[in-house]
C-alpha cells in the first residue's frame, strides 16, 4: 500500500522532491501557497510523511501554523530540508507526538524534471527522533541518496562545509572568469579553457582523498610560481589566494611535502595576510 507524502512548498526543492518520489510510484501531494487553493493543513491530512521544503526562516511559522490549527497527528512524520537547522525548528509540534526531524540532500537542484538523476548517489543527512531519522531512511532509499546520520549540535558546520564545497566552487569560478577576462581573454575563451579543468578536478576526487587530489604549485611547493601569481593578481585579490593557499598548503604536507617546502610555502602566503598586500 503507498503512504501519501505531503510536501510543502513549491520551489525547486520541493518540485525536484516530488517529480523523484512520483518516478519511484509514490503518492506525492504537492502544496504551494501560489498555486494550490486549499490550505496547508489540508494538504498534510491523512499524509504519512509531512516534507517542509520552505525556507529556514519559514519552517518554524509553518510548524507553528499547522500545530494551531490541528493539522498533525501523532501518526504522522514531519521532516523539514533544511540543512542548517535541526529539529528544533520543528518545535511548535512536539506537542501532537509526531516524529519530529530533517532530511537535507547534500546536492543542488538546478532542474526539478532531474532530480532522480541528480540525487542517485549523493548523500543525505539525517537527524531527528528515531521514527523520523527511520522516514529517513526509507526516503533515501527511494531516492538513491545514501542516508548519513548527523552528531547533535553538527548542522551548522555541516552545513557550512556543503556551501564551500558547492556554492563556492561556483565563486571560485566566477574569480578564474574575472581573472581571466583582466589577463585579456574573451568570455567565451575564459570558460573553454577553465570549465575542462574544473570538471576534471571534479573527476579526480572520486574515489581520492583531497590530499591525493590535489595538484598544482602549492602540493609541488613552487614558491617562485606562488609569488609571481601574488604579484600579477590585484592586491584585494591576494588575501583570498594566500587563505586557500594555506588551505592547500595543509593538504599538501598531509600528501607529504618535504618539510623546508611546506615551511617555505607557508612564510609566502602568510606575509600576504599579515601585510594585506
């Protein structure tokens, strides 16, 4: 028998999610304030699992919206995306005895018609009481994600690293473009030859550690390379170099740089941000 999933909020999360669960023959509600004409308790009723995909700041006034008026029973699982915050956004229902928790795929959607594609694979983090950390689990497995399970008071830091391992790979190359097109190149030629490079790097990483990964300057401990780069790049530009430099540099000295090399490296890229120049 398929459990009804009531999910609200129609943005691409929430659209991605349940164009995923419907491939997977689950019984998907979609609510959206815009779209839908009923109100949202009446899109959690009778509903197994109760999906939040709103904002952050949304989820508390929504928790506390269905607790008013009775819209969640003690049967029932609530689970919210965010990858911030934990249960305790849901707080406002405690009280109706529901399983209380979150369910945050650690992977962007850009096209909500892909989501099967996008999420097989990648990895979910889950917290919460037992019954909605199980929801979890199951959820996961229709999806193809690979459930995580996160520490208490972890959400922050977790989430934290996800925005540097995707959203700032996107600044990262938004700075190769900017930098590119300064050096004279056209957009168009800045991309064709950053965007190869970006994706094999992307490559190299499956299945090695960052240590193993990296390549480059810093992992061969080319001070004069270093330098010659601090010195053509604009001076707001070099702080951001030197930090992700030292950040490099940390792995390649776990990789097994020669000490005098790491030590050399190091002296560079600290000067940068101890003089701001």
């Amino acid at each position: 028998m398929l459990r009804v999933i009531a999910i609200i909020g129609g943005g691409r999360m929430g659209r991605g999610l349940a164009v995923a669960l419907a491939d997977a023959n689950e019984r998907v509600e979609l609510w959206s304030r815009r779209e839908s004409t009923g109100g949202v308790t009446d899109a959690v009723s009778g509903a197994a699992v109760v999906i939040l995909a709103v904002p952050d700041d949304a989820i508390a006034p929504v928790a506390g919206q269905l607790a008013a008026t009775g819209g969640i029973g003690a049967d029932q699982v609530v689970l919210h995306l965010s990858g911030l915050l934990d249960r305790g956004a849901l707080a406002a229902l405690a009280p109706t005895g529901a399983g209380l928790g979150s369910f945050h795929p650690m992977q962007s959607i850009a096209d909500p018609a892909r989501a099967s594609e996008s999420w097989r694979g990648a990895a979910v983090g889950l917290e919460g009481d037992s019954r909605a950390v199980t929801q979890g689990e199951w959820l996961a497995g229709l999806l193809g994600l690979v459930p995580v399970h996160l520490p208490p008071g972890s959400k922050p830091l977790y989430h934290a690293a996800g925005v540097i391992a995707s959203n700032y790979l996107v600044a990262l190359a938004g700075w190769a473009q900017r930098l590119g097109e300064s050096a004279g190149l056209s957009p168009a030629t800045v991309l064709a030859l950053y965007r190869p490079i970006m994706s094999g790097t992307a490559e190299n990483l499956r299945g090695r550690a960052p240590a193993e990964a990296l390549t480059g300057p810093v992992a061969r401990g080319d001070v004069a390379t270093i330098e010659a780069h601090l010195g053509a790049l604009p001076a707001a530009d070099r702080p951001l170099y030197a930090i992700l430099g030292l950040e490099a540099l940390r792995l390649a000295q776990r990789a097994g740089l020669a000490e005098e090399k790491v030590a050399a490296v190091g002296r560079v890229l600290r000067e940068v941000l101890r003089t701001g120049a």
